[in-house]
C-alpha cells in the first residue's frame, strides 16, 4: 500500500516592520514579495496577526485600515468600506460564506515584525 504524504509547505520570515510602526488595537499595510499584507497588533488579545490587505468583496486595499474586535471568542477584521468581517485567525468571513482572505504567520523578534509566507 503507497502512502501519500501531503508536502510541508516552508514558511519564509520576512522582515515587514517594526512593532512601533503598528498601533495598538489596529493595523497597517506592508508590501511583501509584491503582495500588501494587512498585520494587526491586537493589544487587546496580546496577539499578532496577518492577513491580505484586500477586501475580496470590492477588490480594495482596505483590510489594514479596518476595525479590529471579537465576535464571540473570534478575532475579527471589518472592512471599513461595506462592513465585511473576517475572522483574523482563518480569513473565513463571518458574514458571507462566499469570501476569504489568506492569513498569515506572524513573529516578534527583538522589535521587529516578520510575516512567514
């Protein structure tokens, strides 16, 4: 019997910023390998997160700039445009099933901000 193994994907560090650049209990955009990543300083939760800066409902480079909460136990984005939430932890948005958003890994190190892709 073969047995398939599904490949680890490698995750690449990327220096993105430094964590003063980000405010506390909101976000900012960095442009990584060509891409904007939305990463969010959650002081509230003492977490980091990471997620695409667009809004796949409009297509907007906008998630960076929106708000940042909880609904129930789940971290949360919502667009400052057209209110579409999405969970910061999966990038499944909490209030239409038909969008996502990529998240990302997120590390503090002696200051700075790296996103693993």
């Amino acid at each position: 019997m073969e047995v398939l193994v599904a490949p680890k994907h490698e995750i690449t560090w990327h220096l993105a910023c430094r964590v003063d650049d980000i405010p506390e209990d909101g976000g900012a955009c960095a442009l990584i390998e060509g891409k904007q990543i939305a990463i969010y300083n959650f002081t509230r939760r003492g977490k980091w997160y990471a997620t695409d800066n667009e809004c796949p409902h409009r297509q907007q480079m906008a998630l960076s700039r929106g708000m940042i909460g909880s609904q129930a136990d789940e971290p949360k984005v919502a667009c400052p445009f057209h209110k579409k939430t999405f969970s910061l932890q999966t990038g499944q948005c909490l209030n239409d099933d038909s969008y996502q958003i990529n998240t990302y890994s997120v590390k503090i190190k002696d200051g700075k901000v790296y996103i693993g892709i």
